[in-house]
C-alpha cells in the first residue's frame, strides 16, 4: 500500500513484485490533499492499471470525500477494486457497490471497528462486488482499548471469526499490514501464523517486507510437488472405481483433493 498523494511511492509500489498495489486516499492523504490525491489516482490507474492489479483504499462512508472518491473509482478504467475501510455494517457495502454502479470494480472490506468484526458474516454477505475483507489491527486495537505490539495469537479468535465469515461467503481473507515496517522474525512470524490458519494474503506497508510476504504465502516447491501427488493419487483411485486412496500413511479422499487444488492455485498452477 502506498499513498496516491507521493508519487514517488506510488511509482515504487506499482514497480514492484506485489500481486496488487492498494493506493491510499485515506489515513495517508490529509484532508487539504483528498481532491488532489484522488485526481492523482486516476492517473496513475490510468497509466498502470491495464497490467496490473491496481485498486484504491478510499474514504470511509459517511466521510465528506466518500460519495467524491465512489464516484472517481466507477469512472476508471483499469481500476481492479475499491478497499472500504472502517466497514461497519452490510449497508456501508451496499452504499458503495450502489454508487459504483455498471462498473466492473470490485469492493475488498477493511474491518477494524468492533462493530464490524462483530457483523463481519453479514458483512461478508453483503454484494457479490465483494472479493476480499481484510483486518486492520490498528485502528481495531486502539478501539478494543489493546496494548500496541501484543503477539499475533492475542488476536486469534477475532481472526478466526474473519476467516470462517468470509470462507463461508466465498470471499477471500487477507491480513492487515503489521505495525512495524522492519523484516524481522516478528513481521515473520506473524505472516507464517495467519498463513497457518488458512488466510490467503497480507497487506504490506513496506517494500522490506514484500519479498518475505511473498515467499510465505507463496507455496514452495515440496508443498507442491506433494498436491500433484495427492491429485494424481486420486485420480488414479478414481480410475479403478475407489472413492479414497492412500499416500505416504494418508488417507485421501476429496478435502485433500480441495486442499491440493488450492495449494496448486495459490501457485499459479492448474490443480
């Protein structure tokens, strides 16, 4: 994530390895600097957005720039998504996806009020514009009244709560950046731990962490090497007519199969 107000960061994140780029009109821009961060946005989507996942976190509903930056995002072309921050409710999604209108944008959720972890399977329900919700620890922690630089596992049964919301929908699960822009093995640990649990991605607020981001997320070489063998062993089974099969003291049967399938997609392989 980069702010639409510098360009230099901007053009860096849009330069880089990152499966998507989130420009920020938000918490980065200052309120002087919303009209021209937003025009700035549309520009560099303009220039960027036809090779690359490009989408913009905008103001927050009920916000003065909200219905402004709506507006923008259904006019650009190119754009792949707007991020919602502080989505409280189904409404605030419903309010969004009406204002985009006929456009092909899409809509990821930033849950980090209580209000809206609370909600977050109807929030999740909300648009099939959805595509994505992700937590965003800081605003959420400073709300639940939580000390800064607590261990990931302190957040456990909210993330746990994300992730059955979304799975249930269909949407993916993302985690928020961590709050620390160093790559050390407390940003390391916590991405191998939301990983663990089943999310699909993080955000990253620094270009020193992106490799280690990636390289977490990104299945290696024995993890997929172990799916095309827990396929091919099942369809092999399936061939003679057996349901389930047997590999290496594993009894597989179609969960393993939807597990490799998606082991092999987050590769970029077919499964």
């Amino acid at each position: 994530m980069a702010p639409a107000s510098d360009d230099r960061k901007a053009r860096k994140a849009l330069a880089s390895d990152a499966d998507e780029v989130v420009l920020d009109l938000e918490d980065a821009v200052t309120p002087e600097n919303k009209d021209s961060a937003r025009a700035a946005a549309g520009e560099l989507v303009a220039e960027h957005g036809a090779g690359r996942a490009v989408s913009l976190r905008i103001n927050a509903i009920g916000t003065p720039w909200a219905a402004a930056d709506l507006a923008a995002c259904a006019q650009m072309p190119g754009l792949t998504s707007v991020v919602l921050p502080k989505a409280d409710s189904p409404t605030d999604l419903q309010e969004a996806d009406r204002r985009l209108g006929g456009s092909a944008v899409r809509l990821q959720a930033l849950l980090e009020t209580p209000r809206g972890i609370r909600d977050a399977a109807e929030i999740c329900a909300a648009t099939d514009r959805l595509d994505a919700v992700l937590i965003g620890y800081a605003d959420l922690g400073a709300a639940l009244g939580r000390t800064p630089g607590l261990p990931m596992q302190t957040w456990h049964v909210i993330q746990d709560q994300v992730l059955l919301a979304a799975r249930a929908a269909g949407v993916d699960v993302i985690d928020g950046p961590h709050l620390t822009i160093a790559d050390d093995e407390a940003f390391r640990a916590a991405k191998r731990w939301v990983r663990d649990l089943g999310f699909d991605g993080t955000w990253v607020i620094h270009p020193a962490q992106l490799a280690t981001a990636i390289e977490i997320f990104t299945p290696d070489a024995a993890a997929i090497e172990d799916a095309r063998r827990v396929l091919e062993t099942l369809h092999a089974a399936a061939s003679a007519g057996a349901g389930a099969a047997e590999l290496d003291g594993r009894m597989l049967d179609e969960a393993l199969a939807v597990a490799a399938r998606k082991t092999l997609a987050k590769a970029g392989l077919d499964g």
